[in-house]
C-alpha cells in the first residue's frame, strides 16, 4: 500500500511540475506575442488579400495547418492545405501568383520544406514562413518570416516532443483568425455551419418556417376522416385550423385524435371543444428557434393574428 501511495504521490508532483512549466511557457508566449503584435496584424491585412491561401508543413506542423485551414474556412476564407510531400506531384497545379503560401514549420530548417520552396516558387505565389526561431533557413528564403514566441518543450522526461511549440502556433493563429472574424455578420457564420450545436444556435423562425402544412377552414361539420387524410397529405402529424380570415382557431394533433377515439369509438366530427385553443405560438420571425418552446415538435406563427406558417423544431434543429 505504501509503493502504491508513494508512486501515486509521485505521479501528482510530476503532473503539477508540468502545469507550472506549461504555464510558464504559455505566460512568456503571449508577453512576447503582444510585443510583436505587428506579425499578427501583418497576416490579419494579408491574407484577405490573396485569392487562396495555402497552409503546408511536415508532421505535427502539418496537423496544425489543416486545423487552421478549417478555422479559416469557417469565417469565410479561401484557405486550403498543400500536403506538401505530394506537391511536386501535381498538386501545386492550382497555386497562382495571387496567391500565398504559408510554411509552417518549428525549426524553420525543414529539409522536405527546403527542397521543395523553389520550385513552388516558380508559381509565383508569395511564400509566408511562420516558425519558433529567428534564424533559419526559411527566413531567408521565403518573402515574409514570422518567427513566433517559444522557450522550451515540457522536459521532465522528454525535450524532443513537440509540446509548447505546438501551443505557440495556436496561440497566435487563434488571435489571427480571432482578428479576420470581426468581419462576419453571424447570419454569414451560421451558413457556413449550418449542422451541428453552432448552426443550430443561429437558425431563425424566418429561415425555416413551413408553408405547406395540414390546415382547414373550421366549421361545424368537420369530418374526422378529413383530418386525417390532411396530415397523411403533408406526414405532419397535426392540424391547424383557421377561420375565414386565416386567423388561427385550434390545433388537433393525432395523438390528440387518439384520445378523442379511445372514449368514443364512433367519433366523426371534430368539435371545437375537441381542438387545442390554448396553443403556444411565436410571431416574431427573427427569434432564434433554440429560444422557443422548443419542446414543442410543431409551433405556428402568426403575423397580424394570421397564421403565415409553422416550424417543425425538431427537424429544424
């Protein structure tokens, strides 16, 4: 028992040594960073600038590129990953002089990157090299050299991975693309991620409401027969009914019928002391649908009293 607690106490103060280290790493990156905040504005003006903008690297930097191609992507910039060991076999075929190659690269002295920058230069793009030191190869090779804050690699047992140095890449491309989104209007940002928790969050009533719908003038002699065939002719499974004016007066819906059937088997007319005049409904058609009663599957919508249409919650979240 006592092996166990002392590797286990040993465990811990090996775990908040590399917490301190991280946050020391980190804590220098961003002082340093916000010194060289003209690097940050340099590729927040530029980028926009160019018709593509294509992020390469080898390795764990490479991982990097294609998680900030997909940040880009999403704020609505023409961003693309060049895997770069297939480059010079076809694939620098879409790269033209106005646009811009990024390298990302930790020691700057990348010999797959080295090789190959020539003859990517040939397409007469401009060449961005982003690393972790000052004095490197790439510095003096490509047009414009970023060279971002870093100290060392969390070193208890290993100095060679690539810990700190990843973060300091994330770090400065979060500010960046931070920067390059004050520009997008969320309605722009919803469109581009119109699945999943970030589209669904931004949808409005306007954007999804249904105009083709189970709806019948009420009268005293509604047959039940009619209100079934309504919501089997649009697979919606409730009825809205409407006076002459369209104004809303009830909704039935078929688990609504079903109870109706299991006290009177013999039920041919709907009644309006049979349909829901106590409805939830929303009028404003630029209320984001995640702020409605979204526990309701279907929601009518009125404008001037009128029924315009209906969302159907689930389907469009």
């Amino acid at each position: 028992m006592n092996a166990i607690k002392n590797k286990n106490t040993n465990q811990l103060a090996i775990i908040q040594q590399l917490i301190r280290q991280s946050e020391n790493e980190t804590t220098f990156q961003l002082k340093n960073m916000s010194l060289h905040y003209h690097d940050i504005l340099y590729l927040t003006e530029a980028i926009p600038k160019y018709d593509h903008v294509y992020f390469t690297g080898v390795g764990k930097s490479d991982t990097l590129c294609q998680h900030v191609v997909c940040l880009l992507k999403s704020i609505g910039i023409k961003a693309f990953h060049l895997n770069i060991l297939n480059s010079l076999h076809g694939d620098i075929g879409t790269i033209d002089e106005n646009d811009a190659v990024i390298f990302l690269s930790k020691s700057g002295n990348t010999e797959e990157i080295i090789s190959k920058i020539t003859h990517i230069q040939q397409k007469k793009c401009f060449c961005i090299s982003i690393t972790n030191h000052a004095d490197c190869k790439l510095k003096d090779i490509c047009n414009k050299h970023i060279s971002l804050p870093f100290q060392n690699e969390l070193h208890i047992f290993n100095s060679h991975v690539p810990t700190n140095s990843c973060i300091s890449f994330m770090l400065f491309f979060n500010i960046v693309v931070s920067m390059l989104s004050a520009n997008i209007r969320s309605e722009d940002y919803a469109i581009n991620h119109y699945h999943g928790s970030i589209g669904s969050s931004l949808k409005k009533i306007g954007d999804h409401l249904t105009h083709d719908f189970p709806k019948l003038v009420y009268s005293e002699n509604i047959y039940l027969r009619d209100v079934c065939l309504e919501m089997t002719k649009y697979s919606i499974g409730c009825l809205f009914f409407v006076n002459e004016k369209d104004e809303l007066i009830g909704i039935i819906s078929d688990g609504d019928i079903r109870r109706l059937l299991i006290h009177n088997e013999r039920l041919h007319i709907i009644h309006k002391e049979d349909m829901n005049t106590q409805y939830y409904y929303e009028t404003d058609v630029n209320k984001f649908i995640k702020d409605c009663n979204i526990n309701l599957k279907y929601i009518p919508v009125l404008e001037n009293n009128k029924l315009i249409g209906i969302i159907d919650c689930l389907q469009s979240l």
